[in-house]
C-alpha cells in the first residue's frame, strides 16, 4: 500500500531534449487527454558542443543543463528522472517482416547475421532494441539502434556531470508523435514530417508503431515518402491516409508544395512541437510497449 501511494504522488520524470543548438527541458503532470506543462525552458548551445548528435564536450553540456533546469519557467526543474529524445541522426530504424512461426532464438540469430548489413554501424557497435508486431501471415520485426558509444557518453553526461537519472532514451521520432498529438494507433498508415536542425525527418507509423522512417534533403524527400507508401502498401495491405507537416509555416509551405506534386494523399501542416514536451508526456502515457534504448 505504501508503496502505491509512494508511486501516485511520486513526481513524472521531466522530458529532455539535446541537439546540436540547443537543449530543451518540460516537466508536466495530469493525463494524456489534458497534460499540464508545469516548467519548461529551452537554452541555446555555442557550436562544438555538440555536433551532428554526438556528444563532443561533456562538462560543458552538462553545465548548461545545470543552467537549464534551473532557469525553466515558472518554476525550476528539481527532479531527478528523465526521458531523453535523441536527435534523429542518433537513431536508426528497420522493419523486418518474418514467417510467423520464427520464434525467439531465430528472429535473434536472424538479426545477428542481418543488422550489420542493414544499419550503418557495426554488429559490436550496436546497442539495439526490438518491437514485434504479429500479424495473419508474418510478424514485423521493428528494430532501434543507436552506437553504444554513444549512448553510454549520453548516460555518462547525465548521470555523472548532471546527477540526473535517465530512465529512458527514445528516438526523436517518438516524442514528436505525441507532441503532435494525432492517432497513430489506428490501422492505417499515418506519416508526420519535420524539420529538425540538419535535415528534414519523416516517420510512418502503423499501429502506434514505428513501420519506417528517415532523414532526407528536401529534394529527395518527396521520392523518399513515396517509395515507403509503395513498401508499406504491399506489405500492410493498409493506406497511407494522412501526411502531417510539423514545422513552422515558411517551412511547412515548402515541405507541403514540394510533396504535393509527388502523392495523392492529404497532406496538413500542424503546429510546430518541442520534442521535450513529447518526451515528457511519455511519463503519463500508459502504454508500456515503446522503445527504450537505455
């Protein structure tokens, strides 16, 4: 009982996001039907910092998360847990489709033998996580890596230099999805795009799952999305019904024009979202089938 009652009144973990110009923070309470923003803040980083996601000057990041969750409004961020997004060029996504009667050890020593061909990074770099979504015929295998490395220089930072406690670290993607706050867990093909700090990153989801996702200039996005609807359509036997555009409207203008050409299916500009309001709203989603990469 008091333990229940330790884990009811116990504070959210605060939603953390780090790219290359800046690191944002949120720390909100309440439900995923009415969230309540309780801090948040966002502080720009001087270049080197951090540079294409990875992590180059630790003390001085960690500083200036120091400064950060210290700063936010209307009030400082004094809690330990946190959900971390990572930038999209930390993160690589695929989707294997499998016989359906592959059980664990084989769908394991399949990935072992196919992941260093498929993602850019080598078998013993890899720090990965898999979701399996079965269907009639098959199962879809989605897999999330990132450089252990990487992630461990991530964890180090904010555990070590920060005295933070990472319980989670999730791809951009992820956060940016229920910030935006659509339904992605219908059985149809939804795509939301965005502009990050490098490149224009996109994401179908199926199912409330991750089918494919990429990042792309914006003269290759439009031929990138459309070769994924033409996988996901054969595939899924499902459509692709809706493309969401997540950015300011300039961009969103040229995202939209540049992909309208391109498909026939309705594409919507929404508002532009900050990821660490993504990531923090993951602390009051129930759904416990996400990927986590810590």
């Amino acid at each position: 009982m008091f333990s229940f009652l330790h884990n009811l009144f116990k504070k959210k973990p605060f939603g953390l996001y780090i790219c290359d110009e800046y690191v944002q923070a949120t720390l909100l309470n309440g439900n995923m039907k009415q969230p309540k923003i309780i801090a948040s803040g966002q502080k720009a980083l001087p270049a080197g910092i951090v540079q294409n996601g990875t992590i180059m000057k630790r003390e001085e990041l960690a500083d200036i998360i120091k400064q950060l969750l210290a700063e936010t409004k209307p009030q400082p961020i004094k809690v330990k847990r946190c959900i971390l997004a990572l930038p999209a060029s930390q993160t690589f996504e695929h989707v294997f489709f499998l016989e359906k009667n592959l059980g664990s050890p084989q769908i394991q020593k399949f990935l072992n033998e196919e992941l260093e061909e498929t993602l850019p990074l080598s078998r013993g770099e890899i720090k990965y996580k898999i979701k399996i979504m079965p269907l009639t015929k098959t199962q879809i295998v989605f897999v999330c890596a990132m450089d252990i490395n990487s992630a461990n220089t991530y964890l180090e930072t904010l555990k070590k230099n920060c005295n933070l406690d990472p319980e989670i670290i999730e791809p951009r993607h992820l956060g940016m999805a229920r910030a935006v706050q659509a339904d992605f867990t219908q059985d149809e093909g939804i795509i939301i795009v965005d502009q990050s700090e490098t490149k224009i990153n996109w994401v179908l989801f199926w199912k409330g799952k991750i089918f494919d996702s990429n990042a792309v200039s914006i003269e290759d996005l439009p031929e990138d999305i459309v070769a994924s609807i033409i996988y996901f359509e054969e595939k899924s036997r499902r459509k692709v019904t809706e493309i969401l555009v997540a950015a300011d409207q300039e961009k969103a203008d040229i995202i939209i024009k540049s992909l309208q050409s391109a498909v026939k299916v309705p594409i919507t500009a929404v508002p532009e979202v900050a990821i660490a309001t993504g990531a923090g709203l993951r602390a009051l989603d129930r759904n416990g089938n996400q990927i986590n990469l810590v």
